[in-house]
C-alpha cells in the first residue's frame, strides 16, 4: 500500500508512521513521499532521517485552500507517486472537489478532537475551552466538508481535574502517534 503524506508542520505525525513503519508494525503500508506547502516545515527534515523522497511544493496562489494551480500541482506530483493513500498529517489546507475528485476514496485526514466534535482549527483548544471531560482524536475519510467525512477510527482522552492544555495537547498527541500508523496498518491488510 503506497502512502503519500501531506504536511504543514512539525511532522510528528508523519514521524510515528515512519517509525511504525521502520519497526515493521505498518502491515503492507510504505511511505513513498511526503510534500509540504511549508517550505521550512520539520516534516520535510524526516526524508533525510527516514530515507523517504520529502520536497516542499508551492501550493499558491491560495494561503487556505488547495485550489487552482496549487491543486493542479499537487494532483499532479501525486499521481506520479501512484499512491493507494492520500494521509492528510497537519496539512493546514482546505480540499477542493478537484484533487477529491483526483484521489477519490483514496484520502485520509487526522483530526485532534472526536469528530463530529470540535471540527475546523485548534480543535483540542476547543474542546479544553468547552471543558469537555473527553476529547481525543479521529481519522477520517475526506469528502468536500471540511472535517466531515466518514469516521474510520477514534481515540479517547480523558480530560483529568489536574491537566492543563499543554499536558491535554500532550495527551492528544500521544493518541494520535498511536492512531493513525494503526488505522493505516488496518487499511493495508484489507
Ligand atoms: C495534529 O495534531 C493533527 O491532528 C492536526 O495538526 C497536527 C499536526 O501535527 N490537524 C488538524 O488540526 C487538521 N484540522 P504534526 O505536524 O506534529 O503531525
């Protein structure tokens, strides 16, 4: 299962695939590029470390969206990459109907809140500011709403009496490391 990952930050993400990938804990799931829209992201300092293709690519001319050129440049990349999955990982971007239409089925997204829960940006924000007692993550299939696609799978985090956002955020990161190289090893078996 070839996988293609998408970026816009730090890449921690992206990192716990690789590692569940060098461990030999990814099923049948290899990652064979990652881009970012950032051209100074820390995702892209994986390639090196991993031995993984990573290459910052111009998304313009949008600043939230993936639309127009940017699109017609990514599809493009990608369907060089012949991918069997899209994983969105911290890509800040919103998805238009053409690279849907592109890799249709095809893209994934992780999302830091359970959905349909605290959609849109700073979702464990969000939620501590809620007071939610629960929060966590989800992986989602995409569709043209904006974090609203099918549910694959979920963590839960319990939001403790004694935690603050920094250790929530924490928390949630840690579910997240432990998610989504799970759903993909799934996903790669079937
Ligand atoms: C993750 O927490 C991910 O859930 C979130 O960005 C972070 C990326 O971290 N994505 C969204 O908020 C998308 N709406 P990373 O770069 O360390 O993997």
């Amino acid at each position: 299962m070839r996988i293609v990952i998408l970026g816009s930050g730090r890449g921690s993400n992206a990192r716990a695939i690789l590692q569940a990938q060098r461990a030999g804990r990814l099923g049948r799931g290899e990652v064979v590029q990652i881009f970012s829209d950032q051209p100074d992201a820390g995702i892209l300092q994986l390639g090196a470390e991993f031995g993984v293709s990573a290459a910052h690519l111009d998304a313009s001319p949008f600043k939230t969206k993936l639309e127009g050129e940017g699109e017609a440049r990514y599809i493009k990349a990608i369907q060089a990459c012949a991918p069997d999955v899209v994983v969105l990982a911290g890509f800040m971007r919103v998805i238009k109907p053409g690279f849907l239409d592109a890799f249709a089925g095809k893209i994934i997204n992780l999302h830091p809140s359970l959905l349909p829960s605290f959609p849109g940006l700073d979702g464990i924000g969000q939620a501590w500011r809620r007071g939610a007692k629960i929060t966590g993550c989800t992986v989602h299939h995409v569709t043209a709403e904006v974090d609203g696609g099918p549910i694959i799978d979920q963590a839960a985090v319990r939001v403790e009496a004694e935690d603050t956002l920094e250790t929530l955020t924490a928390k949630v990161h840690a579910a997240e490391h432990a998610l989504l190289p799970a759903v993909l090893a799934r996903l790669s078996e079937t």
